[in-house]
C-alpha cells in the first residue's frame, strides 16, 4: 500500500505540529505560549514616586492580563534579568509579570514592606499609563484587582510579612525556594515565620523546591538552610489553605536563574547546583518553573467555571513534569484552588522557643 505509506506519516506530522484539538487550545504549559512578549524596565531613579524597579514582561497583544508580581532572590536585590528567561516564557502564556527589585535598600525585609506596599500603590495609578509611554499598545490592560504574588529565596520573607499584614489585592501566593531570615548566613536573626504557628492568612499556595536547596556550596553555605527553607514555609501554611508542593530533586537554588548567572552563582560555590545537567536540561527545568508557575495562575484567575481538568494534572502528576519530581498536595475542595485570601490579626506566640 503505497499510498497509505505515504499518507500516514505526512497525517501524523499534521497532527503532531497542531496545537489545536477541536477548536480549543491545548495547554502546554512547558513549551513557550502562543503570546509574543515585551520587557519594560522602569526604573525608580528617574521615576517620581516609585521606590523599586520595575521590569514588566508583558503580551504585546491587546487584551487584560492577570498581573504576577514578583520578588526576587536575596530579598529583592537581585536584578530582575537574571530571571529573564523564566519570566519571558510566563508572559508568553498571557500573564503580565512585575518583578519588584533595588540594589539597594534597607535589610531587614520587615523594613521592606511599606516599601513594596508603596510600589503596590504606585502601579495602580500609574503601571498602565507608564508602559503605555512605553511603546505597549494602549489596548494591553493589567487586571490589578487580582494579584498573584511570589518570590524566590529570601525574597518569600517579604513576600510572608506583606501578607501578614494585609491580604491587600493578592488571590494566591508562589513560594520558590522560600527562605526564611533576613539573610543567607543566619546574621541577622529576623523571622517572618514562627515554626509553632500558622501564619495568620489563608490563600491558595503553589511551592516550587529544588532538591539541593539545603546542600552547601563549595563555601560550605547552603543558600537554603534546612531549618529556614522549603518545609518551614509549607508547614506554616494555615491548615485550610489549599497547597500544592513540588521539588525538583536534581536542581540547585539557582538554577532556573538565566545561564550566565545560574552558572556563575554555581561554580562560584555560593549555591549547591546541578552539575550533572547540560545546557539542555537547565533550559528545561527553567521552564518546567515557569510552566508550575504559569499553571498554578491559570488555575486559579482563568477558571471561573471550576474546571481545572486541564490544569491539576500539571500539578499533581510528577509523570507529566519534564523533570525528577516530587509532590504533595493539600486540596480538601478538590478542583480548582479558589482565588482569594482572608486574613486575621496575628496572635504574637508568647510561649518559649
Ligand atoms: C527534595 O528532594 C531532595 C532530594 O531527594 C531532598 O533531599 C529534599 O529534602 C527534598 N525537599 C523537600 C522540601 O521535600
């Protein structure tokens, strides 16, 4: 049957390149979206009244997109384009991403907060019509009302102490590499988290963990102590807040930083890496926490309806994950996470530590 020998593959190669099953996109949340992107970095010396950087990746399409805020590594020191590539590939799933970050600032990350409260207010009155001026097409909207919040390493300090003390306009919450303290090497003893106490707000939570998180560099420093990292932020977590929890076992604290600089903050010794992996699979596993990232939001400001068949698989199945994975979860509602957080006053714990 020649002409079946030849049909058939030219049939398979049709379907294999058609990212269109019965009219409805399908979700593949580890390839780049169908969204072509911009960046716009704004920056807070030439900006009145704004006291961070903002480096915005956003859709470049007319449309309203859900706004992931985002602070980053050592407490929000780090320049956000050591992330670009994570970042990039969330925006391309139609999601604008604001990562909130300074050079310089205050330490102690309680100090932090008004300050990124104030960043907060800053883009509602202003984020849009900045990145308008931009050269953003004035029909791309951001949806402010419901915020997605996250951070990696110590900038989840900031991101904890915010919430502790207001819910403000945030849905969910994304801890990657989550470190507790006010700095790497245990200097400064400032908590955000109480290992004897929930933290006083309920939200829907996505924890990303790299599986070298607590293993020294060649410094003999773990970027991510056992003791401040990963378990502290998800056991703190209020019971009724619906969790998802997956680790990377084969990937450092750094590695889905952009290659340059993953590479660097590994072979410097700062940080545990994958010294194994090759530039293929370090490519892979940023989006593989880009695609966590961009599922978790998607399942939880896209799905008024409740249907998350096409998202919890990503979060839950570690077959589907294009690296080693581990997971948990904490859903008792099944479905969806449900956007929203609700928030109590904290009761200072007065027992002895
Ligand atoms: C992640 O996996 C690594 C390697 O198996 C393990 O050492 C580490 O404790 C795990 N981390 C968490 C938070 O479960």
């Amino acid at each position: 049957m020649p002409l079946l020998g030849v049909v058939l593959p030219v049939l398979v190669l049709i379907l294999a390149s058609c990212e269109y099953v019965g009219g409805q996109d399908v979700f593949l949340p580890y390839e780049p979206g169908s969204h072509t992107t911009t960046k716009v970095h704004i920056g807070s010396l030439l900006t009145p009244g704004l006291e961070e950087n903002l480096d915005v990746w956003l859709p470049t399409e007319g449309g309203t997109y859900n706004v992931f805020y985002f602070l980053d590594g050592m407490g929000a020191v780090t320049p956000a384009n050591f992330y670009a590539q994570t970042m990039k590939h969330i925006a391309s799933h139609g999601i604008a991403v604001v990562v909130v970050w300074k050079m310089s600032g205050p330490l102690n990350p309680e100090d932090k907060v008004p300050i990124f409260a104030s960043v907060l207010e800053w883009a509602e009155e202003h984020l849009e019509k900045r990145l308008h001026n931009s050269g953003v097409e004035d029909s791309v909207h951001l949806d402010l009302e419901n915020l997605v919040l996250g951070g990696h390493s110590a900038g989840n300090h900031i991101l904890v102490e915010y919430l502790k003390g207001t819910c403000g306009k945030v849905k969910g919450q994304v801890f990657i590499s989550p470190v507790d303290g006010a700095d790497p090497f245990g200097l400064l003893p400032i908590y955000c988290i109480n290992p004897r106490q929930s933290l006083n707000y309920i939200t829907p939570t996505l924890h990303l963990a790299a599986g070298l998180d607590s293993l020294p560099g060649f410094s003999g420093i773990a970027c991510a102590p056992e003791d401040l990292s990963n378990d502290r932020f998800y056991q703190a977590l209020d019971p009724s807040s619906q969790r998802w929890s997956i680790n990377a076992t084969e990937f450092g604290h750094a590695d889905f930083l952009d290659p340059p600089f993953a590479e660097a903050v590994g072979t410097t010794g700062f940080c545990s890496y994958n010294n194994d992996a090759t530039a293929e699979e370090f490519s892979v596993y940023r989006r593989f926490v880009a695609g966590q990232t961009v599922t978790f939001i998607k399942a939880l400001l896209e799905e008024e309806e409740g249907d998350c068949g096409q998202y919890l698989p990503y979060l839950e199945d570690t077959t589907l994950m294009p690296v080693a994975a581990e997971e948990r979860h904490v859903n008792d509602i099944g479905g969806c996470p449900v956007a929203g957080c609700s928030w109590t006053p904290e009761t200072i714990y007065t027992g002895a530590l």
